[in-house]
C-alpha cells in the first residue's frame, strides 16, 4: 500500500495528502468511467482522513471524482439514484462531492444506517450538506420491490462541500444560495 499519492489543493491554496487513502486500496476516489481522474479537493481528503480517524474503521467512497462523461452517463441512467448535483460544480475542475458508503458499524441498528451516519458526520462537520434521505427512501423502495431486491444499492450519503470553501473560482452568487448543513 503505498500512501501520500492522493494529493490536492486545498481551498487556501496548499496541498493536502491524504493520509489515509492511496490509488491500490481505494481507486474509487478516481472517477469510475475509466478515465480515471483523480481531482477531489484537499479538504475533502482532509475530511476523510479524519472521518476515518474518528470512524476507526475503512471509509469507502462509492463515488469520488466524475469527469462531465460519466456525470452525464449516470444522470441519463438512473437520475433518482444520482441525483442532479455534479461532484464537480466550481469552476477550478475539482470535485467538491463524493458519496460515502455507511460502513457496517453504523448498520446495526434500530434506526436506519443512513441516519446513524449522517450523524456521525455532522459531529465532525456541522456545515458540509448532506444528501441521504432521498437516496435512503429509493433504496427502502428497491428492497420493497421484489424485482428490483438484487439490484438495491448499498446505504450511502452524498458528502458536499461546493460553495462551503472559499476557492479560487468560487461564484459569490452560487455560494450565497447553497446553504451550509442543508440536508435533502
Ligand atoms: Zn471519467
């Protein structure tokens, strides 16, 4: 496992390693077309890095960096598993977004895996939006649908961070309407 190969810039303008996550054990912070693009902002690995420290446990993402082919290629697909928002919504090419696999930990028990993750979350950040319930009442409605039962997707929350930095290409405009801590 080789580390300190996921680097990036975070929104001040320095680089970030990922401490964490390296290309052999999580290519998923790659965009999955077969491109693979790595362009996700350093202060989301920073996140990640200490969500995985405070989680002790693997964090996988079930999707990190889309380049335009493959957001568009997912949207024409299934529009209610993706939803609408790009990974990559400002205008320097990074990804602000990713979606975030509930590990098993946060799975057993009584309320939903989405909700106890969502809330692990917004302990270590009160202001990244989080999409969940969207993404958790199409899954309840897939398990429900013994046709669909094989192709449910695994819980997952959409992590996002677009207009919370202040980047170097951030819309003021855009910024002012993406509230922080919304959750959909
Ligand atoms: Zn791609």
């Amino acid at each position: 496992m080789k580390y300190g190969q996921y680097s990036s810039e975070l929104h001040d303008g320095t680089i970030y390693t990922a401490r964490w996550f390296a290309p052999e054990t999580d290519p998923e912070l790659m965009c999955r077309c077969g491109c693979r693009k790595f362009a996700i902002i350093g202060d989301m690995l920073m996140f990640l890095d200490e969500l995985r420290d405070a989680a002790e446990c693997p964090i996988w993402t079930t999707s990190g960096t889309r380049c335009r082919a493959h957001q568009e290629h997912l949207l024409q697909n299934n529009p209610n598993a993706v939803g609408n928002t790009p990974h990559e919504i400002q205008t320097d090419g990074l990804s602000y977004a990713i979606d975030s696999l509930v590990p098993e930990k946060f799975r057993n028990y009584s309320k939903q895996p989405e909700e106890l993750y969502r809330d692990f979350i917004r302990k270590h950040h009160p202001t990244v939006r989080i999409g969940w319930r969207k993404y958790m009442l199409y899954r309840l409605k897939l398990l429900d649908s013994p046709t669909h039962r094989t192709f449910a997707p695994q819980p997952f929350v959409h992590i996002d961070m677009a207009y919370l930095l202040e980047g170097r290409h951030m819309n003021p405009i855009k910024a002012a309407a993406w509230r922080p801590g919304v959750e959909w």
